[in-house]
C-alpha cells in the first residue's frame, strides 16, 4: 500500500471524530511526516486544499516554536537541524568573513541604546565591493544575509520623542475652552483664523489623486519662476456657524494683510449674522503674520478693526506647536486641500471656484475673493505705538491672551512711526468653475 493510500485510509476512520481544526492540524503534521511533496499528496488524499494544509503547518510551527519536520521530530531536543545537500555558507568557506564584515561596520554603526536594533549606513554593494578589496568573495546577498544574522535590519525614519510640551499647554488649553463656552452661551461670534500653504498658480503638480479618464499632464518642475502667481490664502472661520471666509492675497503674507481679511469678514458677514455684537473672540496660532509675538498684528488689530468698527476682540493663541488644533486647520484648511487635491491650479479663477465648491455633509459653505493689494513687510512697530493701544491682557497666559478694545477718538500715529502697508481694499473676483467643475 503506497504512503498516498495509507494516509487516505487514515482519513476515513479518523474524519468522524475530527472537527475542522483538528483535521487541519493533523493533515499538517502527516504533510510534514510525508517530507518533500506531502502537502500535494494529503491535498489529493483527504481533499482538503493546499491552502488548508499550509496554514495547518504554520500554526505547527507556532505553536512549537521550531521548525517541525520529520528529522526534527526523530533528532534529540537542542539538536540543531542537519542541512541538506548544497554549496557550504561563505561564511563557512572564509572564517574571517565575518570579522572582516564587522570591522567594516566599527564607524558607520548606530543604534538604539535602549534596544539590540542596529543600522548601517554603507549599502550592500558598497560592503561587498569593499570585502573583494580585502580579499573576500563574496555577493551582495550574502552581504544582507549575514548582516540580518548579526542583527541589523533596514529601517526607515521614525520620530520617537515629540518636542518638549510647553509647561503652560494644558492651562491655556482649559482657558480656550472655558472662553469658547463663554462665547458660545453669551450668542458672540467665535471665529478662527490663519493663513493656509502658499499655492503656485500655473500648470503644476498637485499632491493627492482624483477621478478622470486621464491623468493630467503637468510641468516636471514647481518654480515660483515659472508660475502665473504664487497665492496666498487667508481664511476665517465662524466655529458656530460653521462657515468659511477665504481671501486669496498674492502680496506678502503680512499681520496688515491678516487683519485687512478679518475686517473684511465682519463687513460682508459677521455683523449681518451677528447684529448686536460688539465683541468677538479671535483663536489664532502662535507664530506667522497673527503671532502672539508680532507687534504689528496688535497694531492692526486696533488700527483696522477694532477702532474702525467699535468691536471689541479678545484674542486666544494656541501654544508653540499646536497649530494643528485650531479649528480653521481642521474644519477648513483641510477639506478644501481635500477639495483640489490632484488638481493642478492652473488659474486663479480655478483656484477660487475650488474653494468656493468645497461643501461638507456638517453643512460647511466658503466664501472666496481675491485681493490684489500690495502689502509691504518689515513694518516697524516702536514702544511708542504700543503705549496707545488699548490692550487688556488677561491672568491666565498673558503672552497668549488679551483683549483689544476701541479708542475713541483713535489717537494720531506717534512722531516717527514707520509708514504702514499699502494694501487696497480687495474687489471679489468673477466666480471660477465650481469644486465638481473643469479648467477647460
């Protein structure tokens, strides 16, 4: 009786008591008795499927944690496996192989103190052609053999420890939102504003994938030379009623420019939905044109909202590194990146019907003009400017929390008081093709 009919006449008895995972298993260890071709012939005696028989051996070997074969079984425990016929390892051929490859990587070595993971830095090739130099034959694949042998591995990149947390994070983290409950109970406008990634205008790649028949053709190249325009796009966003106000500037990203579009909201929708308003709250990051640090930005603060419209504006920055939690990252800045990704922004008017088409199942809606004003940068903002501003700064964080308040009558500049931008009130542009629309 052939090896093929014994273990078919073994399944017949056995299958009644079996169940799924039983009959898995021991298919796997007869395959395994069997050697070479035992998976094919369990497969045509019982048959199960080649697939069923694998899996059954690899939960074998996990569980026994070696590996399981019919000498394995038959050899005494802590004997290792007898190779079989073939070229011996050139580690075996050249005893001084490995020693030579281990003083190779004396000075081009780092790892982990607190694990056994080391990295080298020289690829194989390199490794190998220099163990030739020294009188060691040896391939590149041996080379990456002996190296995951000896415990190296390939590895990529990996932040491991973020950057020291502020020590008053949490404070102004429980003062934001204590405010914003603030705000939000009193029916005050609570809106959140920055500047969005510089865009370069013209027939560029834009990262992300989106529907179409073809892929579009663009320039292998992205030079601010070579583009129509490079934009900048300022947006605010009214956290209750999730709406967002984006202007597209192609001046300098400066606090006259930041404020100029603040204004611009209140005078097109904040007062009209919040009529009898006369404060508002301001979230902002922490660096950038409205930087908790900037002098300018207070300044035009008071200059061109505050004092042109009597509204009162406290201000509420989030901490070093946390620009990603303020609300006009999340809840604008990104569906709108998600809008046009994949799409080249050949024109401005593209570029804004993008912006404009950008819609979220939350009943998100954007507004999008664009502003031609030229804003000058290096605004110079002396002591003296600072004593007549009417600001109020708070107890809790005061490098991150204050509040502005109108002068009335606004004082003249004082004596020297660098001149300020020349930015012209933007007009809203013909409206592009919408967020489901073509450029052509």
């Amino acid at each position: 009786m052939s090896s093929q009919q014994k273990i078919q006449t073994k399944h017949e008895l056995l299958r009644p008591f079996l169940t799924g995972r039983l009959r898995r298993l021991w298919a796997a260890a007869e395959a395994l008795e069997v050697g070479p071709g035992g998976i094919k012939r369990v497969a045509v005696a019982t048959g199960m499927s080649t697939a069923t028989i694998k899996l059954g051996i690899r939960q074998l070997r996990a569980t026994a944690g070696t590996r399981l074969d019919a000498q394995d079984q038959k050899g005494t425990e802590g004997r290792e496996p007898r190779r079989g016929p073939g070229r011996p390892w050139s580690e075996e051929k050249d005893p001084g192989l490995i020693a030579a490859l281990e003083r190779l990587l004396e000075d081009q070595t780092a790892g982990d103190p607190m694990r056994e993971q080391k990295w080298a830095r020289s690829s194989l090739r390199r490794l190998s052609a220099r163990l030739k130099q020294e009188g060691h034959e040896v391939s590149y694949k041996t080379v990456g053999r002996l190296l995951k042998q000896m415990g190296f591995s390939l590895k990529c990149n990996k932040r491991k420890q973020p950057r020291p947390q502020c020590p008053d994070q949490d404070a102004q983290f429980s003062y934001l939102a204590a405010q914003k409950e603030k705000y939000r109970a009193a029916g005050l406008p609570i809106v959140s504003a920055d500047t969005k990634k510089k865009e370069l205008i013209g027939n560029f790649r834009n990262s992300g994938q989106s529907w179409c028949r073809e892929a579009p053709q663009v320039s292998d190249h992205s030079f601010a030379s070579e583009a129509e325009c490079v934009a900048t796009p300022y947006g605010v966003y009214d956290v209750t009623k999730n709406r967002g106000f984006v202007v597209v500037g192609l001046s300098h990203n400066t606090p006259e420019f930041a404020v100029t579009v603040i204004a611009r909201w209140w005078e097109a929708e904040g007062r009209v939905m919040y009529p009898s308003a006369d404060e508002i709250l301001l979230l902002a990051d922490g660096g950038g044109g409205n930087g908790s640090r900037c002098r300018a930005w207070k300044l035009k603060l008071q200059e061109l909202f505050c004092d042109r419209f009597g509204v009162k504006v406290t201000v509420c920055h989030y901490p070093t590194g946390c620009s990603k939690y303020n609300p006009v990252e999340y809840k604008l800045f990104s569906q709108i990146s998600m809008n046009w990704e994949g799409k080249p922004l050949r024109s401005l008017e593209l570029m804004l019907g993008y912006i404009r088409g950008t819609t979220t199942s939350t009943g998100l809606t954007v507004q999008a003009f664009l502003d031609e004003g030229v804003y000058k940068k290096g605004l110079k903002v002396s002591r003296d400017d600072m004593k007549l501003l009417n600001v109020t700064y708070h107890e809790v964080c005061p490098r991150w929390n204050y509040t502005i308040s109108p002068r009335n009558p606004a004082p003249a500049p004082a004596a020297g008081a660098s001149s300020r931008g020349q930015g012209k009130p933007p007009e809203p542009i013909t409206r592009g093709p919408c967020a489901t629309g073509s450029d052509r």
